[in-house]
C-alpha cells in the first residue's frame, strides 16, 4: 500500500468516526447518519479491534442500532420523546437490552413506550425490567404498540361474563335449550354434601388376646367430614349417569315438541368414573355432551368462549398490584410473598410475561391464595377417561363461570399428567412465578424459575418429572433469544404453543448467564448481533474471533455457542470450538450459580460428536488419528462417529473385530439386567452396526458378516427396557434385514424370553434367595405376562412355572435369624395370579 492510499484510508476511518460520533450523540433524526453509514463505521471498528467484541465496537453497535430504530419510526411517521430516548441512554443495561436483544429495536421502543404512558412514568422505571421483558417479548409476537398519548392505564378485571337467561318467560316461544334447561331446574336430586369436618378419637386396637392396646398419649384425633343430605336442581351430569333420568327427559322434551332421544346407559360416565368408553356408548354420550353443553352456553349457564387474553399493559400492572400486596406480618412469611421479584433481570421474566393466563382466571387463584393460602400445584388424577375430551367434560357438566380449558375447570374435572402439570405452572403463573408446561417421553411435567434470596440466584427447575431429568425435558415456550417469535395464538387444551421448542438446558442456561452477569449477558448477545451482520466472506474469515471473545464474556450464552458450532465446519474445527469452549466454562467454574459441567456441557459434547460424524473425515490418517483419539478422549457415545474414525485409523478387519466384540458385550448386558438404559444402549448398538455395514462395499461380505451376528442373537432377540417394556433389540432386526432373514413371529420370540425366566426362577429357587432379586423376578414375570399375546403359550408357561415354584414357596434369607420366619417368594404368588386369569 502506497502513502496516498494509506492517507485515503485513514481519511475514510476518520469519516467513519465522525459518523459514529453525530450518531452517539443522539441529534435530531433528520441530521442522524443512515443505518448503512453507520453500520459501516461499525464494522470499520470491529476490524480495526481484530474482531474481538471490545467496548469501542460495543459503542460503534449500539450507535447502529440506534440509527436504525430513528430510521425505521421516521419511515413509520412515528417519533418518540428525547427524555424517554434519554432515559434508555441514561442506563447501559436498559440501552443494551433495547438495542441489542431484537433485530428491529424500533419494535422493542414502541413497546416499551407504550407500557410507559400505562404504568406510569414511577411504576415503569421502578420495574423496568418487567417492562423490558413484556417489550422485547411482545416486539417479538409483532404484537402492535399504541403510543397514543394517554393516562395511566385503571385495571379492571371483568367478573363473571354469563348472562342467565329466563327460561320460562312469558311471551315468547321457548325453544329447545330453554326446555333442555326446564327440565334440569324443575327435577331434583337428593346427594351428600360435606359441610364441615369433627375430630374423632382413633379406633381402638386390640392385643392377640382380645385386650385393647392403650393409645398413645400424643395421638392427635382424626379428622373426619360431616356429611348433610340436600335436595336441589338437577345437573346434565346427573342426567347423563342415569338411566331412569335419561328416560324421563326424553318423554318431556317428546311432551314438548322436541323429540330428543339420548342413551347414556348407567353410570358408564358419573362424577368419579375413570375408565374410557369406546364404541356406540361413547358416541351416545358424546352427542348427549353436545347437546347439555350448547343448551348451559346458549342459555348463559357457561360461558361460550373464553376469557380474552390480557394487554401487555394489563398483565404487567396486575402482577405488580398483587407483589405490592401486603399481608400481615405472619402471614407474609408464612406466605413466602413475594414468591419471586419483579425487578429479576428481564431474561428470566419473558416465560412470566408471555402467558396468556386471563387475568379473571389468574384473580380466583390469588385471592384462593391472598386469602386462605392455597397454592394449587396438582389435581384429581383420573386415569384413562381423561384421554377423551366428551367423556372426561360429561362425567362432571354443570352450570360452572369458568370454560373448559381454564385452570378452574381443570381443578373440577381433573385429568391426568397434562392437565397436572397445566394446574401447577398456570398456579405458578397467578403469583408471579414464571413457569410453564414441558414434555417428556410419553409424560407432561413442569418448569419454573426459582430465585433464592441469600445467595441472589437464580434457577430453572423441573417438577412433576415421570420419564427422564432436564436432559429429557422441552418447556412449551416460546424462545425469546435470537431469532423472532412468531405471534402463536394460545392452542384450545392446555396452552401448548405451536412453534419450535427449545430443550430444558436453553431455559436454564439464561439463569446461568444472568447469575454469570447481566452485563455480559448483553455484551455477549450484542457479540452475536454483530456477528450476524458480518458480511459472509468476513464471517468465514473473522467470524470465529467475535464468536470467541463473546463466549469468553459470558460462557453461558447459547446463542453464541450455537453459533460458534455452526461456524466450526470441520472436525478439527470442532475439536478446536470445543477446548474453547471447556476452557470458557472452566474460567467460569468459581462463580455460584454457574455449572462447569453438567447438562450444558454434556450438551454441547454431543453436539460435537454429531457434527464430527456427519463433516467428512480429513483425508490425511495423521488428521484422523487425531481426531479418534479425541473422540475417545472426550469419551465419545456418538457410534457413527467412532465407526468412522475406526475405519480410517485402524482399518475394516480391526473395525470388523471391535464391532462384533462390542455387539456381543451388548447381548450379555442388556440381557441381564431391566434398566431404562438398555432402550438407549440398543439403539446405539443398531446404529453401530449400520454405519459398520455401510463400510462393507463387497455385498456379499456385508451379508454373510450380518448373518453370523445375527446367529449369535437367536433366542436373545427380546430385552426387557423402561417399565418393564417387553422390546425386540432394534440391533437384531437391523441384522436380520442385512442378512436376507426375517425375523421369526413374536409367539417365537417371546418363547424364547419366558424360556429364559423359567431358566431363571429355576436357578432362583435352587439357590439362597434374596428377597429384591425375587421381586425382580416376579416383576419380569409378570411384564412377560403383560407382553405375551398367544393365551396357550401364556398358559402352558404359567403352568410350568408353577411345577417350578411348588415347594418353594417360602425361604429363608442367608442373613434372617434362626427364629425368623421363613418370607414368601412374591414370584409365587405372581405366578398363581397367572393361572387364576382368564
């Protein structure tokens, strides 16, 4: 480069500059630099600081960003006031949150504007990160912002919306709903109503020789209800479990002039039924559901939609009324109140402020709460009826405030896992607490944000867990970081939102960012922005410097390590983001509230060992043993990636060898035990063995290799998983498929397993037993059972089980007492169950 060029580019800098400086300043909007110029001089700081997120380029961003929100409300005719735009500058925190955490800051000014003029000027700045968390969430939903001068906002909470309608008045023709409703108020039913609770003294115990134990002095007195019989109006639900009931409304409404016939049997669905109905009955009941429902709606009996959803305004101001509550000295302790605090960091608050809750809903639950400390985190577990909407909403149909789908009803009706964990996080939810639903494997649970006061951290933990821990658990919620949420509407049920989720570790990594700091949190996902606005040949080049400074910021923020990963397009590249990021989180490990290892870790490991096993492996065998010896290093579970690098670096025979040394340990350890692991080691083994086959080219090879494993599996075909699930290795069927075979049917395969346990229980009774491995046995026992669908193989099983155990139906365990009595093997009694049934 020549001095003239040199001077050229040092002018063209110093211009820049200038343009970074007027925008800083906060001028006019007519006298501010273009997005563009000032995007620019942005990028022009960020070069000169080698692509590493310093405080020169956070200052040239935020200068962007700033242009770009005066651009965007100029091109919109909108303007906003210079002391409210002063009052963002004013605090780094709020000016990093607004400018950096949405792609359009004009969108998050609006917003958070607008929820000044309803709070209030003193209740928006006292919690301005409330503000901010319901700002950036609603920019997000492209939920429109009124800035429409005006006072602050007067909540009112609509009570109950039905309009009883007079069923019998004069002068008009009643119609069919009116005498649906005649019917149920002009019949009564006599039924007990619990009216209160009395102590009674515990029942007397008595001695083997007929003398009456003395009490204990300390036992407190039992508690039992008093019970009242009371007359009054019939409900559909009593019509729907009666017969006789059923019968006498189809002649009124015959009577009528409305000849309607309903057919719900007898007590098939009554307020406690549990069991599904299937069928012409279910579709009966259905229709007579319909029919109540439509009638209790049309006649103001139930409301016929829901409640609307609150205004960002509305649920701000209600969840700030009710933190401002004051209860009574003991009761505020007693309470825990507040439960969480509304001026936490805006990052933990987006779940609280994006639920759509009514507020009617959320009022019933706080006063229940403010005024006799009811916290309701679980309901009436129902069982299969709740898996059908009519059948589960008929058993209990009644006049009620609330519609279906409100936590009210859910209360009142009960449910199972789903309508549980809806009950606690809408519970969670009503006081403040963010929360919400998550999935499992074949279960619903719940997730909440917890803050403890004496350390000041806060956390993201599960409840209601059934099928797995964190690594297993999807809040349903939306994602607030990084890309735009779409505006979902609120889906009929139990709030679950349509768009994609974001595993449990991505929920609790912003509690660990936010413990970590919230300055850096900003600074990091301001790193990301500009990383994001990297021109493509920049980023490819300078991309990882700026991801890499970001991390070392805040370690915690996944944003940056999603991408930092995204951008490592090699296997070395991979290994080299991963020490990186271990050396990140290390430096992080002293600070409270912020894991070294754990979930996240282990999240981002395998990630990497996914990635490394679809990239191309490096073609020189020097690259490949590097990277095999990482894989094995980092303890790696990824199969396809160690097949891969096993190939390159030891070659087919060796791999050949491993596999079916490996493939034979497998056989031998799933086999041996029941465990929830074997579901995931299974897997694992078939993907092995398939990223093994592909690396046969000779078909030939392939196959007779698959057949000779496949041999090894005969009569092993069958595990014992999760629950006792009765399971075919998904390893043997994947063999059987490579070997040209078929696998036998499953009355095959299963004798084979019950051949095992007979084997088994023959040992068991042969040797000194012990009582948890007998439980064992008679647990697979009976899982077997469940599984075998062939009623004479079952039988004949059964029955040879039973020559088995006869005589040995009770022991004594090596470590009993002489005198002990000898304990009954619970197989026994498994096994006389079997031949009892049908």
């Amino acid at each position: 480069m020549n001095n003239r060029t040199r001077c050229a580019g040092k002018a063209a800098f110093s211009s820049l500059a200038m343009v970074l400086l007027v925008t800083f300043a906060g001028v006019d909007q007519g006298q501010c630099a273009t997005p563009d110029e000032s995007k620019s001089a942005m990028l022009a700081v960020c070069a000169s600081e080698q692509h590493a997120f310093t405080p020169k380029v956070r200052q040239a961003f935020l200068a962007y960003a700033r242009s770009q929100a005066q651009a965007d409300l100029q091109a919109q005719g909108k303007s906003l006031p210079r002391d409210f735009l002063a009052w963002i500058d004013s605090d780094s925190e709020v000016a990093g949150s607004v400018y950096g955490a949405h792609d359009t800051p004009s969108q998050v000014l609006l917003q958070l504007y607008a929820l000044r003029l309803d709070l209030g000027k003193a209740r928006f700045e006292k919690y301005r990160q409330l503000a901010l968390a319901t700002a950036i969430v609603f920019a997000k939903r492209d939920f429109p912002a009124d800035i429409t001068p005006r006072a602050p906002l007067k909540l009112v909470i609509n009570g109950d919306p039905r309009e009883p309608i007079n069923t019998k008045e004069p002068g008009r023709k009643l119609d069919k709903n009116d005498h649906i409703i005649n019917f149920l108020n002009d019949n009564t039913i006599e039924e007990e109503v619990v009216v209160g609770h009395k102590e009674v003294a515990p029942a007397l115990q008595y001695d083997k020789r007929g003398i009456a134990i003395p009490a204990p002095k300390k036992r407190k007195p039992r508690k039992v209800p008093v019970i009242e019989k009371r007359k009054r109006s019939l409900y559909a639900c009593d019509v729907l479990a009666s017969k006789t009931l059923q019968a006498r409304f189809n002649a009124y409404m015959k009577s009528k002039g409305h000849p309607v016939e309903i057919d719900c049997g007898e007590r098939v669905v009554y307020w406690k039924s549990r069991d599904a109905v299937h069928g012409q009955q279910g579709k009966n009941i259905a229709a007579a559901y319909k029919l109540f429902r439509t009638a209790y709606e049309a006649k103001g009996l139930l409301p016929a939609r829901p409640d609307p959803a609150p205004s960002p305004a509305e649920r701000s101001i209600y969840m700030i009324l009710n933190c401002e509550h004051k209860f009574p000295v003991a009761a505020q302790a007693q309470r825990k109140w507040p439960r969480f605090p509304l001026t936490a960091p805006w990052p933990v608050l987006t779940l609280l402020v994006d639920d759509d809750q009514p507020l009617r809903e959320r009022e019933e639950r706080w006063v229940a709460f403010r005024d006799r400390g009811e916290f309701k985190t679980y309901g009436e577990y129902i069982g299969g009826i709740a898996q059908q909407y009519d059948m589960q909403s008929a058993r209990r149909l009644k006049p009620f405030p609330f519609t279906y789908h409100t936590i009210q009803m859910m209360l009142k009706d009960g449910g199972v896992c789903g309508t549980m964990a809806a009950i606690s996080a809408r519970s969670h939810i009503a006081l403040g607490i963010p929360a919400g639903q998550a999935i499992q494997p074949g279960h619903c649970a719940m997730v909440a944000f917890r803050y403890d006061p004496k350390r000041k951290l806060y956390a993201c933990k599960g409840g209601q867990y059934a099928t797995g821990g964190d690594e297993k658990t999807t809040p349903f919620a939306r994602w607030y970081f990084g890309d735009a949420a779409k505006n979902c509407p609120r889906r009929p049920g139990f709030g679950v939102q349509p768009n994609p989720r974001k595993p449990m570790v991505y929920h609790q990594s912003i509690t660990w960012a936010v413990n970590y700091g919230m300055a850096s949190f900003l600074d990091s996902t301001m790193a990301h922005r500009v990383y994001r606005l990297l021109d493509e040949a920049t980023r490819k080049a300078a991309g990882r410097k700026l991801l890499t400074s970001g991390l070392a910021i805040n370690p915690y923020n996944f944003l940056l390590t999603d991408a930092a990963q995204a951008a490592a397009g090699t296997p070395q590249e991979q290994m080299r983001f991963w020490r990186m990021f271990q050396a990140a989180l290390q430096a992080a490990g002293d600070k409270a509230g912020c894991p070294a290892d754990g979930l996240y870790s282990q999240t981002v490991k395998k990630r990497v060992f996914a990635s490394i096993a679809k990239l191309p492996a490096p073609k020189g065998k020097q690259a490949a043993k590097e990277v095999y010896a990482f894989l094995q290093a980092e303890k790696c579970d990824a199969p396809t990636a160690l097949v891969t690098y096993r190939l390159a670096v030891e070659g087919l025979p060796a791999l050949l060898a491993s596999t079916e040394s490996d493939y034979k340990k497998h056989l031998s350890s799933t086999r041996a035990k029941v465990s929830s692991e074997n579901d995931a080691a299974c897997n694992k083994m078939a993907a092995a063995l398939k990223a093994t086959a592909a690396s046969i080219t000779d078909k030939n090879q392939r196959k007779q290799w698959a057949l000779g494993l496949w041999k090894q599996s005969e009569g092993r075909e069958k595990y014992f998983g999760r629950w006792m699930r009765v399971a075919t290795d998904p390893a043997v069927a994947f063999l059987a498929r490579e070997a040209g075979q078929h696998l036998p049917k499953d009355p095959q395969l299963m004798q084979s397993l019950l051949d095992r346990l007979a084997a088994e229980l023959k040992e068991s009774v042969a040797s000194q037993r012990d009582i948890k491995r007998c439980r064992l046995l008679a647990a697979k026992i009976k899982a077997a059972a469940k599984h075998a669908k062939d009623p004479d193989q079952k039988r004949k099983w059964a029955q040879g089980l039973s020559k088995i155990i006869t005589g040995h139906e009770t022991f004594k365990p090596k470590t009993a007492r002489k005198n002990a009595r000898p304990l009954r093997d619970p197989c026994a009694d498994t096994i006389k169950e079997l031949l009892a049934s049908p």
